[in-house]
C-alpha cells in the first residue's frame, strides 16, 4: 500500500473578527467518498483509489474558519482495492489499517497548510505550537 498522490482541490480561510479571549478550536476530517481511478502509475496486479476529503477548522465565538477539500491517491493490490470499495459501498467503512494511514497523511498535509492559511487572516494556528517561556529551567 501506498499514498500515491495528494492535492487541494478547494482552500477557504475566512476571519469574522479578532479573538478577545482564549479561543476554542476544533478541526475535524470526513471522507466523503472513495472512487476506483485509473492513475497510469500503478504497476501490474495494481489499482488505485481517490479518496476525497473535506478537512475543517472552528473556532468557537464564530471567530472565523478553514476548509480544505482534496483528494489522496491511494495504490494497492486488486484484492485489497476491491475490498475497501466493497465496504465503502456497503456501509461507507474502509478497513482500518487503511484508514489510519490516509487520515494521518490528511492531518499531517491539511493542519500544516492551515497553519499558513491562518497566519496570513490573523486567526489563531489550529494546533498548539511550541512557545518558550520566561524563566525556564535550562540544562
């Protein structure tokens, strides 16, 4: 198995107002479909999958938001690739060794995209990131 391919398809960033207090902020991830393609790439007794994604950022008080949508393109065996459509198809579920390594590519791709995108409006990062503090103990 292996991630064959990953772009943006859509890349909304919107800041309603400045943030007066500590802000609430919640980021979520939804698979909205999965898709057998023809990539050109996959080698014999391959096939390839396009899974389209929505990645979102809230901050509460409405202060403003990010969604990123996109697709990765997965590549793996015949046998693998139709079971995942099979359960796709069935009850929208993938198999979740595949699940967790496309989900960990589309947080890892779409929260450091946001983190560009929100300093460019004035919105707080949507991860915590790394601060020093006055008076830490140095070793």
């Amino acid at each position: 198995m292996a991630i064959a391919g990953f772009n943006f398809s859509r890349i909304l960033v919107e800041r309603k107002s400045y943030p007066k207090e500590k802000v609430n902020i919640s980021s979520n991830v939804n698979i909205n479909d999965i898709k057998e393609v023809d990539v050109g790439i996959s080698s014999k007794g391959q096939k390839s999958l396009k899974f389209s994604f929505e990645f979102t950022v809230g901050y509460d008080s409405d202060i403003g938001s990010v969604s990123l949508m996109g697709e990765l393109t997965y590549i793996d065996s015949e046998d693998k690739i139709k079971k995942i459509l099979d359960g796709w198809n069935k009850d929208k579920r993938a198999p979740k060794e595949v699940m967790t390594e496309v989900l960990n590519t589309i947080l890892a791709r779409s929260n450091v995209e946001a983190i560009f995108l929100t300093r460019e409006v004035n919105l707080p990062p949507p991860i915590p990131l790394p601060r020093v503090r006055e008076g830490a103990k140095q070793e």
